[in-house]
C-alpha cells in the first residue's frame, strides 16, 4: 500500500469496470489521478481520423462524467507524452502510473521508450491488458511461431485458459489533496468545425454507458436471430459494438462473458456464432503485433509489384457512392453518413475497389481510415488485405464479389439500397439492384434518368472480373 498518489493513462480504455490499470492503482491504495493525453503526432502516420475525432471528444466527455459521479476528475493534457507525463509527476508527487496495453506499431515503440524513462526516473510503471483476451506472444504455433490462418488461431485461443472475469467498477477513487490544472475537453479541437457529424451523433452513443446499452439491446434483440440475420444490411442483426470496442468503452473481457451467460435456448446458437467475430479482432491484433509492417505494405511480398491501377475519377466515384452499383452506392454513403457500414456491405465495397477497380487497398483503407467511426489499425488493415488477397488467411484471388447478386442475396427487397440511394427508393425490387436492365418505362415510372440522377455502372462488372483474374495470374505465378 502507498500513501503518494497514482497516475493511470487513460488511452483507448475510456471506461471504468473492466479496466485492469484502473484497478491496479486502486489496489495500490493512495490517490488516483486519471489522465489523458492528446498526442496524435505520435502516433505518425496513423493519426485518428475525422470521425474518429468526433468520437473520442463525446467519450472523454462521457468518461469525465463518469469520474465526477465517483469524485474524481479526468485530468486532460495536450502535448508530448512522455513531456507532460514528467510534469505531472512532479506537480502531483506520484511515484506511480498505469496504463492497459496498445498495440500499433508506433504506439508500442512510443510506450516502451516511456516505461524505460520513468522507471530510469525511479517510478513505478506498469502497463496491463485491457484491450484483448490473449496477448498476441502468448498464442502461438507449435513451432514457436505466430498463426497465420484465423481457425487454428481460434482453436489454439478456446483451447486456453478462458477469460478471467471483468473487474468491476472501482466503488470509490481516493482523491489527492489538490488536483493538477486540466485543459477543457473542447480545446483539444475535436469536435468538427462544420457540422459533418450531425448523422454519427444521431446514430450513436458514445462512452461507457452508450457500450453498455449497445450489449444490452443486442443481446435482448438480436441475439437469436444472429445466425440468420448478421449478413442483412437492412436488419439490425449486428452487435454494433466495433467502436465501443475500438475506444475502449467495453472490454473484450466483458463481451465474451455476456456472450457465455446468454444461456437462453434462442440464444445461445447466436453467441456461439458471435463470439468468433472477437477471435477476428483478436487474430487481427495477433497479426498487427508479429507483422508490423503490414499497416503500410502487403503482408504477403509477392503483391509488392501487383498491377494496381491508377483512377482518380474512379476513387473519387466509389468515394461518394456514385460507382452506378446499388449495393456499392449504399454502403459508401451510409459510412459517409453515420460513420459505420455493415460488414457484408464493407466486403463487397473493398472487393469492388480492389478487383473491380484495381485500386490499391490502402487507398480504401486510408479513406475508411478517416471516415469510420471504429477505425482501428489492426481490424482495418486486416480486413482490407483479406479482402485483396494480400494478407494472412486472405481471400482466394478468384472470390470477386458480384456487386448484384451480392444485393439480390443479403438485399432482396432493396431495403437497404432504398435507404441509402433514395434516387432508386421506387424502383421495383426486381431491378434495384441492377437499374441498367430495367425497362425504359420502369424507369420512367421510377424517376430514374440514369446518367443524370444515378450514374450508368462506371465498369462493367463481367468484364471488370476479368481484368482482375488476369492481373491476380501474375501474383499466382509468381509464388
């Protein structure tokens, strides 16, 4: 036990139940001073995007709330890290700090650099797992060796020793006699200036409770259809948990839990169906940690020299939904709006780009870097080079997604298009997916003018395929 006060950095772990550095320096007795730090400079060249800047500033709001309600304060601070980590130790006489574990590249080097100048400094600093159920060197091959393929990844994590139980919320944090100035929230300039933001705002709620709730509805609504119904973008199948997870407002921990205790017949099929989608985030984390290198390069070497194309015009066009595919169309432009998109759709968007287009994935995961509210480095650069083929556990070369049958199959009633491409919303359902075959008069009757109220197809997927499989040959022979 200590009498001197605690630092915990707050980082990508803003909640208070399930938040082992939380806890520790609770545990550790004295004062509890929680801090966070805006650097995002030091985070180069994966610095938070737009919408993940809207998210984070209502989180902290949320976590700040969350501390009055215990008598404690978020102490905010703008600058270099390791700078305003010394000044605060000594304007407060901590001798301690704790942090939950982060795992980007160069947040990792950045914390390791930290630890070794405040230990030198004769302070006590401990890092902890908050962010995974498996830290990434403690799941490996037989041989010694990190997995490269997700199922015998996921066998080798269920074949482990399960989760221990969340922490709960600490039940009081002891405050220090005086508390160190703050900056306000606001000054960190997050918010945007023009109000871009206002469908995300209307679309979530960000912070600890926001999470809670999101897990609650999920399991109390969805869950038993899961199965069924994750793969339709028009129903509300998912958990939408992925940026509650990505801040940190919930902890793998706690979902995996939830997932085990949903014993109810109806439910149980779906959390066993569910809980595999975490084995993804946690197989993506794996492959960031053992692979570095794969945020800024193919992880397989071979695609180093693809025949990528360059196509302003066309980026630009799949950018704004405005590609002539409705399916395609509609998940650009719900992403533009609420700052998320449905994973089935996010698949059949990053395939479209990537063969039918021929344009880098990193171009789509730059843009999805900046416009996705769950923007996190290793579940988005997973998924993009799954998708391209040019990644671990990647899809084959020759799975194209057929932008059309895709929508006929997951959409069938154009529900989801209808929303998002209100230019189509009175199309039959037999032609919204593909509005070039419709007859003149359908059209007509629809209000459909194509190449003046939605553009005419800008490839022509049949032949667009084709092009891919020939370039994907090169890569195929080349191994």
């Amino acid at each position: 036990m200590s009498n001197a006060p605690s630092l915990v950095w707050f980082r990508l772990d803003l909640r208070l139940e399930d938040n082992p550095a939380l806890a520790a320096a609770v545990q550790r007795g004295g004062p509890v001073i929680p801090v966070y730090i805006y650097a995002p400079g030091e985070e180069y060249p994966w610095a938070p995007g737009a919408a993940s800047d809207f998210w984070l500033h209502q989180s902290l709001c949320a976590l700040s709330l969350s501390l009055k309600h215990k008598r404690s304060r978020l102490i905010v601070r703008h600058g270099p890290s390791l700078e305003t980590l010394q000044m605060l130790f000594r304007e407060t006489g901590a001798d301690a700090i704790y942090w939950n574990r982060r795992y980007e590249p160069a947040v990792r080097r950045r914390d390791e650099a930290i630890k070794t100048a405040l230990r030198t400094d004769g302070l006590c600093a401990e890092s902890l797992n908050g962010a995974l159920l498996f830290e990434p060197w403690d799941v490996l091959t037989k041989q010694g060796g990190p997995y490269q393929v997700f199922t015998p990844f996921w066998r080798a994590c269920l074949a482990a020793e399960e989760p221990s139980d969340p922490l709960p919320t600490p039940a009081k944090l002891a405050a220090p006699e005086s508390w160190p100035a703050t900056e306000p929230i606001a000054a960190l300039g997050l918010e945007p200036a023009f109000n871009w933001a206002g469908g995300i705002r209307a679309a979530w709620t960000p912070g600890e409770v926001g999470a809670a709730n999101r897990l609650e509805a999920f399991l109390d609504d969805a869950i038993a259809n899961y199965t069924d119904d994750r793969d339709c973008p028009a129903i509300p199948g998912t958990s939408r948990l992925s940026p509650h997870l990505h801040f940190g407002e919930i902890g793998p921990r706690q979902i995996w839990h939830a997932m085990k205790h949903a014993l109810a017949p109806n439910a149980t099929k779906g959390a066993e169906k569910f809980l595999p989608e975490i084995g993804w985030r946690e197989f993506s984390h794996h492959l960031l940690y053992h692979f570095p290198q794969v945020c800024d390069e193919p992880l397989r070497a071979a695609f180093r020299n693809f025949p990528w194309a360059e196509d302003t015009r066309a980026l630009k066009a799949w950018q704004r939904g405005q590609t002539g595919y409705p399916i395609v169309d509609a998940g650009m432009r719900e992403l533009w709006t609420t700052g998320w998109m449905h994973n089935r759709v996010r698949m059949v968007a990053a395939s479209f780009l990537t063969k039918d287009l021929l344009i880098p994935w990193d171009e789509g995961a730059r843009w999805f870097w900046d416009t996705l509210v769950d923007a996190d480095l290793a579940n988005n650069t997973q998924g993009w080079q799954w998708t391209a083929g040019c990644g671990a556990d990647a899809a084959p070369y020759f799975r194209i997604f057929n932008p059309v049958s895709q929508g006929e199959k997951f959409d069938p009633d154009g529900a989801y298009v209808r929303q998002w491409v209100p230019e189509l919303a009175q199309l039959p359902a037999k032609w919204i997916h593909k509005p070039w075959d419709a007859p003149s008069a359908v059209l007509k009757e629809a209000e459909v003018a194509l190449g003046r109220n939605y553009p005419h197809p800008i490839v022509d997927h049949s032949e667009a395929r084709a092009r891919a499989l020939e370039a994907y040959k090169t890569i195929k022979n080349s191994q």
